[in-house]
C-alpha cells in the first residue's frame, strides 16, 4: 500500500478524533480509550491527531494497565535514550487513580504528578498511597516552591485519611473542586480537620461528600465542622449523603446560605436512624428560610426520594421561585440545570 492509500484530509480526521472523545456519548471511558488506542495505530498522521486526546483522560483501573502507564509515561534512562522524544506527561489533563489500592506508591505517585505537572487539572488519588508522606515525596521530586501542579483545580481523596494531617495540609492553591469518596473512616473529627483549613474555605466551590464512604461518629454538641462549611466563601455546589445535611446545618429555617451556594444534591442515606418525615418538613422550612432558600437547584438520589413522600412539582415551585430576581446575565453564564431534579450525585456515576 502507497502512503496516499486511504490518505483524508487532515481535518476530517480532526472531526473523527472530536467525535470519538467527545459526542459518541453512548460509550464509556473504557470504551472510548479502546477507540482511541485504535485510532492512533491507523497511522501516522491519526497517531498525531488523536495522542493527545488518548492521553488526556486514561483509564488506569488495574494494576496491569497502571505498570504499563507508569512505564510509559515514567521511563528509566536506558528507555529514554532509545524511546520516543515526545512528552506524553505534558498532554494529561485528568488523572484518575482512585480504582487503585495496593498497585501503586508515594513514589510513583509522585514520579505521575511530576511528568503530568504543566496541564494537570484534576488528580484522583490512590484509596491508600494518599497520606503525609506522599505529600513529602512529591516535595521532593517537583523542582517548584509550590509541589502541586500549578493548574490543579480538582481533587479527589479516599482511603484512610489522618484528621492531624488533614487540618494543616497544604492543599493545591488553586483548587475548586474536592471530591471525599471511598474514604474508610469519615467521622467528626475528620470532617472538623478538612473544613477549617483555610485554603480550602477561601478557594473550594465545590464539595462532594460520597455515600459510599464509610461513616463514623459523629458529636451533636460540637458543630465545629458546621462552622466551618460557612465559612467557605466560594462555595457553590455541594453533594453530600441526606445524613450530613442536618449535620452541616442546611436543614430547617434560621440558618444562612453557606457562600453562594446554588446547587445541592443529598445522595442517597448512609444509615436508616435518619427520620425521613423530619426531614421533608425541615427541608421545605430551609427552603423557604434558610441555609438552601437561595438554591437554583436541587436534586435528591431516587431511593432518598421516594421515602420523603412529597411532589416533584412542589419542590420545583419552590425552588424556581428563588430565580424571579435573577438577572439574564447571570442565567446565562449558569451552566447547569435549574428547579428540583431526581437523581444521583453527579460524582457518584463513575
């Protein structure tokens, strides 16, 4: 075969490439990086059209395919004089490690972050490597004053998270959005450490709590952490399990809004001591004079939902009736649904 056979125009396979990543919404990521490893390998110029979508977002969710990245990504001296000359770390944008337990280290991490530092913008971190002496190796191997990636604007963390360390860690200073899933020993204690760190107060607009982490004890006459959640002054999304939003004082009237906060979604419970009937009354009493009357969404996890035995329709009333006052400027720039919604987190899908 010449190498003008099945030759396209480099722009026709640009919108190939843009509609693989981007609008066959009907595949997972798994599926989608599939296509793409295929794409690359057709030849040359779709190699050079579709590596740095390949390597945007990769699915590293075994430990196989985590060796092979690291590998890749990470490659001893020998491998470098021999390899490729392109740096594939500068094309990751998301870097999702969370699937992973025991494959990977403080020091791999670390050797990650390094390469995918100048474009990283979200780092979901291993459920058990994630600790202080992590952050002490990435210290050391990132030449900068500042060790996170400078565009590090999300972060997930998960495992067992140590309340001593979590208060005065030094958090990425850019960072909007942190997501606590699968975390093993969520109690009070460690709520009250996360949500007086004051990088995270000034700079946080958006905090997910999962259901699927794992609940301790919590003590009703220390709200500390309840103090704390209004003191984040960005702050506007929230996703957290129907169990917390008693705690964090977003139920009943008297209490004001948290930030700006427009969105809030509560996922599905984590006990069954959570009186559903209090709830629903609480819940409408914030919505009309409270920590949530000046939402423009919300939405609930189906299951949570159904034992609240109240209408869609009234919850949307109530909620549509906060934007009467909002300007046309500022609906357009919300990116978002509006009223009330049933369905899950939106960080509770992968």
């Amino acid at each position: 075969m010449s190498s003008h056979d099945g030759y396209l125009p480099t722009e026709v396979v640009m919108e190939i490439a843009n509609w693989v990543n981007g609008t066959a919404m009907r595949w997972s990521r798994r599926q989608r990086q599939s296509v793409l490893y295929n794409f690359c390998l057709v030849n040359r110029q779709w190699y050079s059209v579709g590596i740095e979508k390949l390597y945007q977002s990769p699915i590293l969710w075994t430990g196989n395919s985590f060796e092979k990245f690291t590998r890749t990504i990470c490659p001893s001296s020998k491998e470098k004089k021999s390899g490729m000359k392109m740096d594939l770390g500068s094309l990751i944008h998301n870097l999702d490690l969370k699937k992973l337990v025991h494959q990977s280290s403080n020091s791999k991490t670390s050797r990650l972050l390094k390469k995918a530092s100048p474009n990283l913008t979200t780092f979901e971190a291993p459920r058990v490597s994630f600790s202080l002496p992590t952050r002490m190796t990435i210290t050391r191997t990132l030449p900068t004053s500042d060790p996170w990636p400078p565009s590090l604007g999300s972060l997930a963390i998960g495992g067992h998270l140590d309340a001593s360390v979590m208060q005065t860690f030094s958090w990425p200073p850019k960072l909007r959005c942190l997501i606590i899933s699968q975390c093993s020993n969520l109690s009070d204690r460690l709520l009250r450490s996360i949500l007086s760190n004051e990088i995270l107060q000034a700079n946080v607009s958006m905090l997910s709590i999962s259901s699927n982490c794992r609940f301790g004890t919590y003590e009703d006459e220390d709200l500390d952490s309840s103090a704390g959640l209004f003191e984040f002054d960005c702050l506007t999304d929230l996703d957290i399990p129907a169990d917390l939003a008693d705690y964090f004082l977003l139920l009943g009237a008297g209490f004001p809004p948290p930030g700006e906060l427009k969105s809030v979604c509560f996922g599905d419970r984590v006990s069954d001591f959570l009186n559903t009937s209090n709830f629903r009354d609480d819940l409408l009493k914030s919505l009309n004079d409270g920590a949530l009357s000046g939402l423009w969404l919300l939405k609930i996890a189906p299951k949570f939902f159904e034992t609240l035995k109240i209408s869609e329709e009234e919850l949307d009333e109530i909620v549509m009736c906060n934007l009467d006052d909002v300007s046309d400027e500022e609906l357009d720039e919300w990116n978002d649904d509006m009223g009330f919604m049933i369905g899950h987190p939106y960080l509770d899908l992968e």
